[in-house]
C-alpha cells in the first residue's frame, strides 16, 4: 500500500509541473496547497522528483515507474520502497559507488545510454568531458562559501560546534553539504558569501588594480562585484542590471559587506545607452551574460527534461547584442571579462570568437571551470583585451 501511495504523489507531482517555474519553487507552492500531505510524504515526494529527472533523457521508451526506480537507484545510496518493488534484484546494491551501478543498469538495460542523461550533447564545449559530465547529474552539487579573509577560523568553530561537516578548500573556500540551514549556524554575522567554486574561479581572470574604475554591466544581486571587491577593495564600481529588483537585492548585499560607495543604473544593454554613458571609460568591464545555465542543472535537474533546445541559439544573439553596447565604453589595453555558467560552446568559445572578428578585441585566455569534476557549477570565463585604436 504504502509503495503505491508514494508513486501516486509522485505521479500526481509530475503531471502538475510543466516545467515553467524552478522545481523547487513548484514543490514549495505545492505543498502549501496539499497540506494533507505530511513530512515523509513531502520527503519521499521530493526525492523521486528529483531522482527522476536527473535521468534526463535516458531510456525514454521504458515505464514511468521503472525510469523513476532507475534514477532512485542511482541517485541515492539509502534504500527505497521503488527500488525494492521494481528493481528486486539491484536493491541491495544501492550503496555501490556511483559508476557500479551504472555498470549494473547497463548490463541489465542494454538500451541504456549515458549520454541521453544530456541530451543536448552534440552542443558541449569541446573541453567538457562527456562521460564525466554527464555522470555528474547524478550526484547533486556541494554548497560553497566565499570567507572574507581573517574570518575563516571563526566560522569554522561556528561549523563545527553545530557538527557541520566542512571541507576546507582555501582560505578563503569551504565546502559544504547541499541544505546547510546557514541561517541557524551564523545568525547574526557575515564574513562570508554563498558563491560556487567555479564562480569563485572566475575571479582570477579579473587582475584589477589599485583604483582601476569597474563596470560589472550584469550585476544581477552583485556575486561578482562582491568578489571583485575582496580583490582590489580600492576599485571603483558600476554596477547595472536590466532588472531593478536584482539590483535592491545588490544594495543590501554591498551595505552588509560594508561597501559605500558605488553607482548603480538600470539598464537595458540591448538599447543604446550613451546619453546615460558618454562619458565613461572604464579600466576593466565584467560581462556575465545571461545565459543557458546549462553547466548549472546539476542543482536543477528538471531542465534535463524541460530545455529547449532553440533557446541556445536565443540566448546567443542576446550575448552578442549586449556585448556589442558594452565594449565602445572600454579603454584600450584593459579587460573584458566574458563569463557564462554554461556548457555550451555556441554561448562560449564562439561568442569569443565573434567578439574577436567583430570588435577590437584580442582572446587573452579563457577556459572551461569544469565543476563537474568538484561537485560544483560548470562555468565558462574568458579575457579578452581591447585593442589600440590603429
Ligand atoms: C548570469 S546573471 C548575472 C549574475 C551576477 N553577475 C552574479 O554574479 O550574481 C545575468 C544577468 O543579466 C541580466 N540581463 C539580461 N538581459 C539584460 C539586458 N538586456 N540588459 C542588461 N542586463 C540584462 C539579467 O537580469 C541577469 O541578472
């Protein structure tokens, strides 16, 4: 009784949601408005449906509730009521690591293919790993902190005095395991911000110096601004986004980090914005386009199932149009920093390659943050230097 209860919620679930608002917000809305169920229904609810699409694509033409006992399987070391009901024989190796299993479900489902996890693979960054990517959806992604330098011993005594097990990656980088409630562990302070490894990683493309005027033109809540800060406090910052709600949320980020002075503008970077810029030159811009997200889905599995593939290709002329108003406000010799959380090489290695024909720019470096290997983001950063005028 008790299993066919749990895949009726499950199903009940996944007919509701079509994919529109992030999973996590649908199954918060959801569960207010089912109040019947109770906590292990609202645990198990969420394990399958999350189970179930980090499966992606694969093995399409089986049965519901066999793919949702496959991904149950793979994606969890703990036993459940759809592994022991529709996978008998595999039950008790759900503690096997990872790649033993996927061992196990090809053997036992020859039309099992890794690569249908991501199903958009024809489109990844030539440096993305396939298999090692794709394996990665299996496993949900760390939670990282950024610590403000001095502050790491005292936060550290905070972990472990509420026995939160914490890897330390830096000094200035902690891991730690996904649903961390930081709000009970650090109550009233903030020597620190949530930021992905990889998005820390960015970082080291930025060399700001000693007073150097910044425009961080997609600023959104300011995580790289933020960043940029801790490297070169002395940096003059404008910050502009299209949305004006993220930029609220910058202010009270920046006004807890103790950051005065700044100037902050919304703005639509696909209009032309001279009368509100004519006068600015800036040492260093940062450009982290809006994007697919695609090197990110290991935090939000359901667009394994829901992309489409089009929008590749929509948010690719949306980097080039914003792209192509920024860099007119770039003095010569200084960096643009392009960076994307995606996987895809049309929003990364070919928008540099377009930035580089169609404007005075010239490719420094760039790289693929590959956070499929650390159990964080993937992340695309690129530094491209403007040219002398001839
Ligand atoms: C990847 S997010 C930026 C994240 C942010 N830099 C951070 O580190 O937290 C991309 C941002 O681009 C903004 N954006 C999208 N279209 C835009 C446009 N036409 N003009 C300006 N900003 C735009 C979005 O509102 C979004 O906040």
């Amino acid at each position: 009784m008790r299993i066919e209860h749990q895949i009726r919620a499950f199903e009940q679930i996944f007919k509701s949601y079509d994919g529109l608002l992030p999973l996590h917000r649908f199954l918060h809305l959801y569960f207010k408005q089912n109040k019947k169920m109770g906590s292990s229904d609202r645990r198990w609810s969420s394990r399958y449906i999350y189970s179930f699409f980090r499966l992606g694509k694969a093995l399409m033409k089986e049965q519901q509730v066999l793919r949702l006992a496959i991904a149950d399987f793979l994606c969890n070391t703990t036993p459940s009521l759809v592994v022991d009901t529709h996978l008998p024989n595999l039950a008790d190796q759900i503690e096997l690591p990872l790649k033993a299993k996927l061992a196990l479900i090809e053997s036992a489902f020859p039309a099992f293919k890794l690569s249908d996890v991501f199903s958009f693979h024809q489109n990844l960054s030539a440096a993305v790993e396939k298999e090692d990517f794709c394996e990665s959806f299996f496993i949900q992604p760390d939670l990282f902190l950024r610590v403000t330098k001095g502050h790491l011993k005292s936060l550290l005594a905070d972990l472990k005095a509420h026995e939160v097990p914490v890897k330390e990656l830096s000094e200035t980088t902690l891991m730690l395991p996904n649903g961390t409630k930081l709000e009970n562990v650090f109550p009233n302070q903030k020597f620190y911000q949530v930021q992905d490894l990889s998005s820390q990683k960015t970082g080291l493309y930025f060399e700001p110096k000693a007073y150097d005027r910044w425009w961080d033109c997609c600023a959104a809540s300011g995580g790289k601004s933020l960043l940029l800060h801790d490297l070169e406090p002395t940096v003059q910052l404008v910050v502009s986004d299209v949305r004006e709600t993220s930029l609220n949320n910058l202010d009270d980020r920046f006004h807890e980090a103790g950051i005065k002075k700044y100037q902050k503008k919304v703005l639509d970077l696909l209009q032309n914005n001279d009368q509100d810029l004519h006068d600015y030159e800036f040492d260093g811009i940062i450009l982290d386009a809006p994007c697919s997200g695609s090197g990110t889905w290991g935090r939000t599995p359901e667009m394994l199932y829901y992309f489409d593939e089009h929008k590749i290709t929509m948010y690719s002329r949306l980097q080039r149009g914003i792209a192509s108003n920024v860099v007119k406000y770039l003095k010569p010799g200084k960096p643009l920093i392009y960076i994307t959380c995606s996987v895809f090489k049309q929003e990364n290695e070919e928008a540099v390659r377009y930035l580089e024909e169609n404007f005075p720019l010239k490719l420094e470096k760039m790289e693929v943050i590959k956070g499929y290997k650390d159990a964080a983001d993937t992340m695309f950063v690129a530094r491209l230097i403007k040219t002398e005028p001839a």
